[in-house]
C-alpha cells in the first residue's frame, strides 16, 4: 500500500456511502490524531484504538447520524496531498473548506492540526485532506 491515510479515509468515505455504524481500519500514529480532529469536530461519534487478532495497532470509528433526518455528519472527504504530489500551505495561503463550513487537516510542525487552529499558531505545513 502506498498511501496508507488515502486508504483509512476510503475506507470511511465507503463506510458513511453504505450507512454503516462502525468501521474499523489499519492504526499509526497519523491515523489516530486524524480521528481525534475528526472527534472532536463533530464528525464522528466515537473512536477506540486497539490491537487487531495478530496484534497490529486497530481503529474503530463509530460513524454519526442525524436522529430526524438519518444523514451522516460527513458529507465528503476528500484527500489533498498524496505521495506523487505533496501539497504545502503557509498561513496566507492556508485554505478554507466549504467557506470555512468544513475543515482541512494540516500536519504541522506542532502537530496534526485543523485549518483554523494552524492560524492561530501561526504555522503552515502538509495539508493531509478535506472533511466537510
């Protein structure tokens, strides 16, 4: 596998696409803080890392639901710089998704962080994908 965080947000993208509660996909580190932005933006209702059977690192992910109109919280990601093509971003030229209604997740050097809170730090780095 080349693109191993391409792959945990497929798997999710694929997840919310057949209305499933939870799924569960391969950890790391990168994949962890990624849930954890994911958490406590809103966009999922729980998280759980473990160890799978053979004793790989394991993520659970419990996918959220709007009550009333049974509409996943994520309507899309998207995933921006990839192995072929790294995509960078300063603070002047940091994006806003959805007009600021959804997220980037940027790894920085203070850590994998949201859009908004790398302009508050006032640091760029790698922008990993698009959650809106």
């Amino acid at each position: 596998m080349t693109d191993p965080i391409a792959d945990f947000l497929t798997r999710i993208r694929n997840a919310v696409k057949a209305n499933h509660r939870v799924v569960e996909a391969p950890g790391s580190k990168i994949k962890q803080e990624i849930t954890k932005i994911l958490y406590d933006q809103g966009y999922i209702l729980a998280y759980k890392f473990e160890a799978d059977e053979k004793g790989h690192p394991a993520i659970k992910i419990a996918l959220k639901y709007h009550p009333e109109t049974k509409a996943n919280a994520i309507k899309g990601l998207k995933r921006v710089s990839r192995p072929g093509l790294r995509q960078y971003a300063d603070v002047k030229t940091m994006p806003t998704v959805q007009n600021g209604l959804g997220i980037a997740i940027v790894s920085t050097s203070k850590g994998v962080m949201t859009d908004k809170k790398a302009r508050q730090e006032n640091v760029g780095g790698e922008v990993l994908c698009y959650v809106y």
